[in-house]
C-alpha cells in the first residue's frame, strides 16, 4: 500500500510536468492550438510569479517535506494562488476545449485530483490557494482558446 501512496505523491508533485505533455503530445497534430499551448503556458507561469509576488500571501505553517526547501526561493515562497493548480487546470482545460476527447479528459482529470489533493495534504497549499489557482489557470485556457479559434484558425 505504501508503494501507492508513495507513486500518487511523486504523480501529485509531478502533476503539471505530466498534465502538460499530455496536452502537448495530444496537439501535435494541431500545429496553431500546440503553439497557442506552448505560448499561454508561458503565460501563464508568468502571471503566476506576477499574482504570488503582488499579493505575497504565505504558505501553510508546518509543510510536510517532499523536496528540499531550501530549493524554493524568490516568489516561489509564497502560495497564493497555487501555482501546481493552476498549471494542471490550465493544462486540463486547453486539452478538453481543443480535443474534447472524454479519455484523456478523464486521465488529465485525475491527475489535477492527484496534483491538488497532494499539495494540500503536504501542507503546501490552503483550499483557498488551490481554488484561485484553478479558476486562473482553467480562465486562462479558455481566454487563449477563445482567441486562437477566432484568431488562428
């Protein structure tokens, strides 16, 4: 049982890098949505770093170590709004409005659950900062689908 919980933690932690290249392979056959992907997840990280140093809200006391933290500097420090959440929801997003596919909506889906319920059962995140997280990174998705289709396409 350990060796799962231990596998859905690395999942969690490693959620947005497996949720993106799951979208990114998924719109290799799109060339314009692929470069609109790679172009809003820029983007979006940006606001991310943007959004956590205007608003400079902290992390939960007591986080449950995963990785060393003396690696987290900078904005990184704080954690409003979640930056593994919004990158998993904008991932999910973009993948369901440009391929609307019910599979890999399901797998992306899972591990954004995964991804969210690891960083607040480390204590890396509140409720509140994973919420914000994927409101922004979901938003963020349809905004840059809106405009690639009218746009682009």
């Amino acid at each position: 049982m350990e060796i799962i919980k231990n596998g859905l933690d690395y999942i969690g932690y490693m959620g947005p890098i497996i949720n993106s290249v799951i979208t990114l392979t998924t719109l290799l056959d799109k060339q314009k949505y692929l470069l609109s992907f790679i172009f809003g997840s820029i983007i979006n990280n940006s606001l991310n770093e943007y959004i956590k140093n205007w608003i400079k809200q902290q992390r939960p006391h007591k986080p449950i170590p995963y990785i060393d933290d003396s690696q987290i500097k900078g904005v990184q420090i704080y954690g409003m709004p979640s930056g593994h959440a919004q990158i998993v929801a904008f991932s999910t997003a973009f993948l369901y409005l440009t391929k609307g596919n019910l599979t890999l909506l399901l797998i992306s889906l899972f591990i954004a659950i995964v991804t969210l319920y690891q960083r607040w059962s480390f204590r890396r995140h509140t409720i509140e900062q994973l919420i914000v997280g994927i409101i922004i990174g979901a938003s963020s998705a349809y905004i840059l689908f809106w405009i690639t289709k009218q746009y682009l396409e």
